[in-house]
C-alpha cells in the first residue's frame, strides 16, 4: 500500500506539468500502447484491486492532469486519491467487484469492499481517450444478515444478456423510476412487473411487489418517509440498468443508487445503495455528488 500511496504522490506532482519530453514519449509509445490496450471495464477492475493488492501499475489509467472526483468525502485529483489510501490501516482492504458494465465513455460497477470495515458499493468512471477522468460513487454499510427473503446485497445473476435491448430496458427503466420513485404513480406499478416476480436485494425488503407493499407500509407506520427528486444519470448494459437520483429518506439528503435486471420487458431484479449526503461543511471538494 505504502508503494501505491507513493506512486499516486509522485503521478499527482508529474502531472502538473506537462513537457516536450513526455509528449514524444507518447508518440513514440503509440503503436506499442495500442497493441497493449485493454479494455476500459479490465482497467476500473484492475484500478479497483490495487486499493487491496498495493499494486501501482493501474493508477496509470487514471488522467493525472485531469481527474475529477464527486465522492465528497475525498480531495480532488489523484492526491486526494492517495491521501485516502494512506488512511487505511495495513493489509485491511479488500476488494470483490461483483459486476462490471459498460455504456460509452462509463464503466460502472457493483463492489464488495472491506474499505475502513465491510462495505457495498456502486462506482461510476468516465474515460476520455482511454484514460479515467471523473468519479463517482455510493457506499453503505454492509449489513451482517440476509434480507427477509434471504438475498444478501450482492448475490444473485451477473451475466449480461440481451445487449440489443440496452436502450429498450433503459427507457423501460428510466420510465419506472420518473413514474413511481419521482411522481409517484403508484397506478402504473403493476405494468412494469410480471405479477408478484421480482427479486429484490434491499437489506430491509423482502421479495416481491407484495414485499415492497409491506415495507412502505412499515415506513408510513413509523412516520419515514422517502422520496426522489430527480433522476440525474441512467447508465445500461444488455439487462441491467443503473440509475442515479437524488432526494430525501427521512429528513435526511440522499443519493440513492439503484440496479435493475430486466427480463422479457419487466423488471425482474434489484439491488440498490443508499448514501446520505453529508452536509457542505464537510465536503472535500467542491465538484458535487452528481454534476454529470
């Protein structure tokens, strides 16, 4: 780790300059980097890994003169980056990207973290030219129990099928979340399922439309109350589609995550992670937590 904290220190101090030298070398490495390249999915995965394996070699996908970063509770650019890293205490991170996606310049992906204690998250990377150049996430604790249906957060279908669809399920998807989660349509909720079919992941609901009836039910009872404001990204690939919105649970600001599997044009699977955004005075940077 100490080795991967150094080489993003010294990646962060290069890339403030940039020289004759380094763009000959560039051009003079093109051919050779072309015949190397590997896809942006393998560079996030390897990206990732290296948080747990200490090694350097993938921080060299990240811009280091251009790289944004919307997780509010890290600095900008590869030294804010680094100087996380050089928080966690030895040998204590682990990593299991469970599903990796791609939809144009994004990659995004679903991770098992051990990451300052267990974790679940979602992480969003933008490439331009080949290079990462903006981040963004959504993490939670990772809870010790299986939901009421017996799902973990994590487990169920990884493969991606269905890539002639990816436009199709993302407007089926994109639709559900603006009519239900934003407007609340709550007369349109059956169309966008195949009856009582749904698999559902949330640590606190359990399968089912029936399932996700008892749990709003619950919430009224106790006075929660969850909304969406807006939908500000929606990212797919084949049968699943990531969305990204904003609002409120409780009182409290919120950025909610949530994945969806769709199958034969119904929502079939989902699995989501729930953020409160921490107030502005403790932002590390100024670049917000959506701003796509």
């Amino acid at each position: 780790m100490k080795k991967l904290v150094a080489t993003l220190t010294m990646a962060a101090a290069l890339g403030s300059c940039s020289t004759a030298e380094n763009v000959n070398q560039k051009e003079n490495t093109n051919l050779n980097t072309e015949k190397m390249e590997i896809s942006n999915k393998q560079k996030v995965g390897e990206l990732l890994k290296s948080i747990e394996t200490g090694a350097h070699e993938p921080i060299g996908y990240i811009n280091p003169e251009n790289y944004t970063q919307h997780n509010l509770g890290v600095a900008d650019g590869l030294a804010g980056f680094g100087a996380v890293l050089a928080q966690l205490p030895p040998n204590s991170a682990k990593v299991n990207t469970v599903r990796s996606f791609e939809d144009g310049q994004y990659v995004f992906t679903q991770t098992d973290y051990n990451f300052f204690g267990p974790k679940v998250g979602f992480d969003i990377f933008k490439f331009e030219n080949g290079k990462i150049v903006e981040h963004w996430d959504n993490l939670v604790v990772k809870p010790e129990d299986t939901n009421p249906s017996g799902h973990t957060m994590i487990d169920g279908p990884t493969e991606i099928l269905d890539l002639d669809k990816t436009e199709a399920n993302k407007i089926l998807v994109s639709n559900f979340v603006t009519d239900i989660l934003v407007n609340g349509k709550m007369d349109k909720l059956a169309s966008y399922f195949d009856g009582d079919n749904y698999i559902q992941h949330n640590s606190q609901i359990a399968d089912g439309l029936s399932g996700l009836g008892k749990a709003l039910e619950y919430m009224a009872s106790q006075g929660i109350t969850m909304k969406f404001d807006k939908v500000h990204k929606v990212l797919g690939e084949g049968n699943f589609v990531l969305t990204v919105s904003e609002g409120t649970f409780g009182e409290a600001q919120t950025s909610f995550y949530d994945l969806f599997r769709v199958e034969n044009g119904k929502i079939a699977e989902h699995w989501d992670v729930m953020e409160t955004i921490a107030p502005e005075s403790e932002h590390k940077n100024t670049n917000g937590k959506f701003n796509f």
